[in-house]
C-alpha cells in the first residue's frame, strides 16, 4: 500500500531530465547486490537512470541528498548488519544523527531473510524504522521476502515499485495516489508492521571498539586484510565410522600485528577464509581461454562501476578466481545473475534456451564454473562481467572453543568435515566436500603428517563485535545452563575455561572480596560414547575440579536394545537425544532460571536440534514440580522465554548447512 509522501517538493528533482532512482545493498553472500543490479535493470529499462551502489558507500554519495532510494538488505549471523552495511546500519541508529537528516527523501525497502533464524529481518526492519525516524517517507512499505521459501516476493515487488515509480513520473509530483486508490495494485507479499521490529542491542552498535572504516583497514580485521594464521596443533576427535570425521585445530595469531585479533571474548567466532581448488581455477582459466600472463594482470572496472567489495583492489584473474568468488560452493547455486549472464551471452540457440530453463529451477543441478563451462561452450561472457556475476567467497565462522585467559596469543576451533552429493551439468551424481572443512582438514592433514615440522597457514580475520555475540554473565556468581550437542558444544568450553581461569586468579589473591563461580550444567549430546564424544576428558576433569557442576550427556546411538532404536510414525522409540534430559532436571531448570537468575544458551545445528531443544523447554516450564508450574499454556512458556531472550539471559547461535 503506497503512503503519502510531501507534495512541496519540486516537480522535477533536481532539476535532473531523466528521473533517478539509488538502488543501494546491504550483502554478505551476494544475493541482495544481485536483486538490486535485477531492478536497476527493470528501472533503465523504464527509462530511469539507476545507479547501484553498496551501503558502504552512503557517504560518499550523500545519499541524503537523494530524492528517491531503494535498499535492498539481508540479515546475517544472529542479527548482524552485513559487512558492507554495518557502518550505515550505526550511523542510522546513532542517537547522534540529527533527526531530519533524510528528511529529502523518499525510500522502499527489501528485506532478505531466512525464516530458519530467530533475528529473521532484523536489520531491514532496524533500517526500515530508523530511516522514518530521520524523516525520509516510504514510498510503499517494507516488503520482506524469503530465502527459505526462494524469494517468492522480489519479482511482484521489482514490477510493482517500478510501475508506482513510473506513474510518480508521468505525474510530475512526488506524491503517490491516495492509499484506497493504490491498494489494489500493491504487490502480494510480506509487509511488517513497525512494531515487529527486534529487540537487538542498540548501543553495542556505538560503544564498542573503533568505528568500523577504522577496523576494517586492520590485518585480520577484514575479509579484504586477512591474517595468515599458523597450525600449532591438529587432531581427528572422532574415528571414521560412519563418515563422520571432526577436528579440531589451534591456530597461533600472536603474530598478527594490529589489534584486530586480539581482545577475544568467550563466545567470539573467528571468521576463516577458503580457497577454491585448484584444479578447478585452472579449468576455468582454460575454458575461458586467459593464459598465464593474461591471468596474472589487474582486473579492472569501468570507472563510476559499482564494485563489489571482494573485487575491490584490482586483483588478478588468477587471484580473483582463487580467493575472492565462488565456483560453485554458494548455497543457491548456480545462482540467477549468473545463469542470466550466461544465457544473453549464449550463441547457441539450444543452450541459451537450456540456461533460460535452468532460471526456472531446472533439475536440481549442481555443476561447478567449470562445468558450466564445460557444457555451455558458446558462452563466453567478458572476464569482468563473468566475476561480478559469481557470487563471492563467503568467510566460514567457527565459535572460539578456548578462552584469552588459557591460551595468550592462539585460538581453537573445531569442526565437522561436511560431505555431500550434488549432480554436475550432465546429471550425474557427484561426492563433494565441504570447500572450508576440506581447506582445514588438508592443513590439519599436513601437519600431523610432517610430526608438526611443517605448520600450514590458513587465512582468517575477526569480525568487529556486534553485540549480538553470546556472552558470559558480567557476575561469576551468576549460574549457566548450556545446551550444546557435537560441534556447538565449543563456545562453552570457551565459557567453562574463563570461568575456571577466574576463579583460579581470585584464589591466588592475598586479601580482598572473592566470589565464587555460579553453578553450571552442560547438556551434551552426540552418536557414540565411544568415538563421538567430544572433548571427553577435558569436559569429565572439568566437572572433577568443580569448573563444571553437572555434565548431562545423551547418546542417541547407544540405545540399550540398538534394533528396536529409531522412529516409529513420528515417535521416537529408544532414542535419547540432549533435549530428552530436560525432563529429568525439570526442577533444577525452573529454579535456576526463574528464581537465580540464570542464563542459558543453545549452540549447534538449527535443522532439528534448536527447535526440538526449545520445544522440550516450553515443556519444562509447563511441568509442575511441587509450586505449580510456572507457565499453564504453551503460550504463557513461550512469553517466558521471550522475556528472557529480551534480558540476555536466553540466547542460541544456530547453524544450518
């Protein structure tokens, strides 16, 4: 439903002959700059002039001086700006900004999400509020679209901004039609309304650390500037049973001369950064017939091009295809943009016609670049074009599983080797490994080979805090529950470590007030007991020392009766997963949470585990044990919940894929 905009302004913006519109994007996988290149398309087509550009780039281009604006922005990790948007995203939450500063202009936003994660929108949302608040008018309403359900919205919205836009135009004012007049025509999607906006953590925006240009420009504070971190130790933690392989890795950064890698916090993530195989670069390469001087020259945009931020730097072909675009790893792939650039370049008839059927789903097909190269020989788009339709090379973030105050000057991670089955050009099925899990677990690989004599680097960098990371209470005293299954349990060994570490430093003060550390119970969960259990020792020595009050494990493989194990219409039959120890500690969860005050937190796969893990706990607090239960209704659980989500004190950090 378009709103009224101001009808002062002048007829003619600008005094500008062709009408402009400032398609500006908010990415961190590549989606939303390739949504708004496709309605800057649509918009010329119409005969406007709309220039794309990156939300980096707000300043530089005044954007508020601008008449008309269109963002189109996704979400990332738990409720995070994108890289490129984050320094837009403060600067229109900063109580600072003078309140009509976008009072020139008319906007529209499209929010990309997914309805997998709890922080769904919450940045296009963030915008979308704040920019009202500095005076800019919608044009229409935000609309939010889905990953998840393909992006079913970006179409009918494309059509119905660009045919509102058209007529603004042809009437020569900036005021849409009434509402009732419009409603009608107004695109069938998602729009939310203002009060659906996340609870996030507005000043952490603000206060913590340098501002984000500054950050960005240190070695390992970037994608752009990564730390070429050292192996100093790599171990398999599971055998190789069922093709399920985890390691884990420490890595030195002592080395890494600015401040961006260090100040660490349990439950910090390092961000590691892949590299494309080889064989497969070379491939490429060769298909698209550059030679090694050729590969090795500067890549260079048209001046005035919007250029993506991990093309940025005039990098090589060689490089470029290495280290900053995807060939074939990206989810969605092959991608829109990319089938699209294709296709128009395409001579064959047959196999324009075949990419164009590839755009409407196609069957499911996987092949990499090369591949695609491979089957479609008469399209051979310019370098340039090519790589700014590839998606880029997407960071892998892994939680830290150690704390600052054990390991001075390295961090640890651990990770599961992901394996998969995709089908290439032809329609064969092919094996693939996870393209980050295989970098690591190669330099893994190396170095126990060599006895530790030869330390492998792999590329990393920290992402400046948002303060949407989890985080330890501020009090030791405070209790914890944690809820962390096979890889997830890593940020509370992080948790567990400090904690351990402080209180050995309170030990060894002379005089003075000392506290003691909260109780804590960890739910782990895994196959095996045997061959799965991760971290087995460390974990059972924690809970010796009193570091950790209760270790709760569930081992869903190791049923009494291993043939009667499974499901049975929906049900599950001699199975026990983490969120089946709920029951069993109900009173001891009910009294920590809601009479001292405890925090829990849940890390670990979002396919299944965090919703059956939430599920179980809207059950434990239904369940009466002794003073009545502290919810009567699903509804009165989840209202709990949400209102210890709002304090902090019930955070998740999921992950799909």
């Amino acid at each position: 439903v378009a709103q009224l905009v101001r009808e002062e302004r002048p007829t003619s913006p600008r005094g500008r002959a062709t009408m402009r519109v400032r398609v500006m994007y908010g990415t961190q996988t590549g989606n939303s700059r390739g949504i708004a290149n496709q309605l800057s398309d649509e918009l010329k087509k119409a005969s406007f002039d709309a220039p794309v550009a990156g939300l980096d780039q707000f300043k530089k281009l005044s954007l508020h001086e601008e008449d008309y604006v269109v963002i189109v922005c996704s979400t990332t990790g738990n409720g995070d700006a994108p890289e490129n948007a984050e320094a837009f995203v403060r600067f229109v939450k900063n109580k600072k900004t003078a309140p009509g500063y976008f009072s020139k202009m008319s906007y529209s936003i499209l929010g990309i999400g997914d309805t997998n994660y709890d922080q769904y929108q919450a940045i296009p949302r963030v915008i979308d509020l704040n920019l009202a608040r500095l005076g800019a008018q919608r044009i229409i309403p935000k609309v939010e679209t889905d990953e998840a359900t393909g992006l079913e919205e970006v179409e009918p919205w494309i059509a119905s901004l660009t045919g509102i836009l058209t007529e603004l135009r042809a009437a020569g004012v900036d005021a849409p039609k009434p509402p009732a007049e419009k409603e009608a025509e107004a695109p069938a999607v998602v729009v939310a309304a203002e009060a659906e906006a996340p609870a996030l953590n507005v000043d952490a925006f603000e206060e913590e650390g340098e501002d984000v240009d500054a950050w960005a420009e240190l070695e390992g504070g970037s994608a752009l500037i990564p730390h070429a971190a050292r192996l100093l130790e790599a171990e398999w933690l599971t055998c190789d049973e069922d093709g399920r392989r985890v390691m884990t890795l420490l890595l030195d950064i002592s080395g890494c001369p600015g401040p961006a890698l260090l100040g660490f916090k349990p439950g910090d993530a390092l961000a590691v950064l892949p590299v494309n195989p080889q064989a497969e670069v070379r491939a490429c390469l060769e298909l698209l017939g550059i030679d090694s001087a050729a590969a090795a020259a500067p890549i260079r945009f048209e001046a005035g091009a919007d250029v993506p931020l991990n093309l940025r730097g005039e990098p090589c072909a060689h490089l470029a295809l290495s280290e900053r675009v995807d060939l074939g790893s990206a989810a969605g792939w092959p991608r829109p943009p990319l089938l699209r650039l294709l296709a128009e370049h395409a001579t064959a008839p047959a196999e324009a016609a075949e990419l164009r059927a590839m755009l409407q789903g196609g069957k499911g097909a996987r092949p990499s670049l090369s591949e695609l190269l491979l089957r479609f020989r008469s399209s051979r788009p310019p370098l340039v074009k090519l790589l700014d339709a590839l998606p880029p090379l997407a960071e892998r973030y892994y939680s830290l599983a150690s704390s600052p105050l054990q390991a001075q000057g390295s961090v640890r991670i651990v990770f599961t080797v992901l394996t998969y089955s995709v089908r290439d050009a032809e329609g064969n099925r092919v094996e693939r490994r996870g393209l980050c899990s295989g970098v690591l677990a190669d330099a893994g690989e190396e170095l126990i080979a060599s006895g530790g004599w030869v330390k492998p680097t792999v590329r990393v960098y920290r992402r400046r805090p948002t303060g949407n990371e989890l985080r330890l209470p501020a009090q030791l005293s405070t209790p914890i529950l944690m809820v962390g299954p096979g890889t997830g349990v890593a940020p509370f060994l992080a948790f567990l470590q400090h904690r351990r570490e402080l209180v050995r430093a309170q030990a060894a003060k002379a005089d003075g007030a000392k506290q003691a550390a909260g109780h804590s119970h960890l739910f782990f969960g895994c196959q095996h007991q045997v061959g799965d259990f991760l971290f087995a020792d460390e974990l059972e020595e924690m809970e010796r020392d009193g570091t950790l009050t209760q270790l709760h494990t569930a081992f869903s493989r190791d049923a009494r009766d291993s043939a009667s194990a499974g499901e049975w219409r929906s049900c599950r039959l001699n199975v026990n997963y983490v969120q089946d120890l709920f029951i069993g500690a109900s009173a001891r969860i009910q009294q920590l949470l809601l009479k001292e005050g405890a925090y829990m937190y849940v890390c670990g796969d979002g396919s299944s585990m965090a919703a059956d893990v939430h599920k179980e706990l809207l059950a434990v607090l239904q369940v009466d044990c002794g003073k009545g239960a502290p919810a009567s209704s699903g509804g009165e659980a989840e209202a709990l919940l949400a209102k210890l989500a709002a304090a902090g004190r019930y955070a998740r950090e999921i992950w799909y894929g």
